[in-house]
C-alpha cells in the first residue's frame, strides 16, 4: 500500500479509497438554530426557548438584549440558550433570519 499525499497536514485520500464515518457530533454546515415554547418549571408562563446559536457568552448575551428590545419583554441566558418570557417565536425567528442564522421554529 503506498503512502498517502498529505496538504497542511490533512491526509488525502485516493479516489478508491473509502472514508472514515464522521462522528455524529460533528457540524455538518450551519449550525441548526431553534426557537422553541417551555413552560415547566416557570409556574405555568410560557417562554420562547432559542438554542444552537454558535457564539460566546458575551455575543450570546448581546444577541439575547437585542432580542429582547425587539419583543419588548424580559428575559435571560441560561446554559448556552437564550430565554425571551413570552411567545414571541415568529418575530424571533424573522429576527435571527435577517441576521443571517439558520432558524427555525420547533415545536407545535
């Protein structure tokens, strides 16, 4: 068997050669970004629920003031998601499109 060819340090591979099966963590294009309803644990009020949005803490947390100044409700990032009190999914969905994310709406 010879040697593969190498570029920057990623191993290429021949065209008959099978690849290896990528794990299913991995990213595949832009990340999936959802904008759900929850309302366990918060007394019966709804919140609209925004998860998958591939940024830091502090843009998560400048993202979530902009979003909540768009509903004009209140709100908090909470364990990498972003909480708008409220059903507020459509505007946040028509908000985070416009900005360029892949959003979508989940949940009934």
């Amino acid at each position: 068997m010879k040697p593969r060819a190498t570029y920057r340090g990623v191993v290429l591979r021949s065209a008959g050669q099978k690849s290896a099966p990528r794990p299913a963590s991995a990213p595949s294009g832009p990340a999936r970004v959802r904008i759900s309803r929850e309302v366990a644990g918060r007394g019966g009020k709804g919140v609209s629920v925004i998860r998958g949005l591939p940024l830091e803490a502090e843009a998560l947390e400048e993202l979530a003031t902009r979003l909540k100044r768009l509903c004009g409700a209140g709100g908090a990032v909470k364990d990498g998601a972003i909480e708008i009190q409220g059903e507020h999914r459509d505007r946040l969905v028509a908000e985070l499109v416009k900005l360029g994310y892949d959003a979508k709406r989940a949940g009934g």
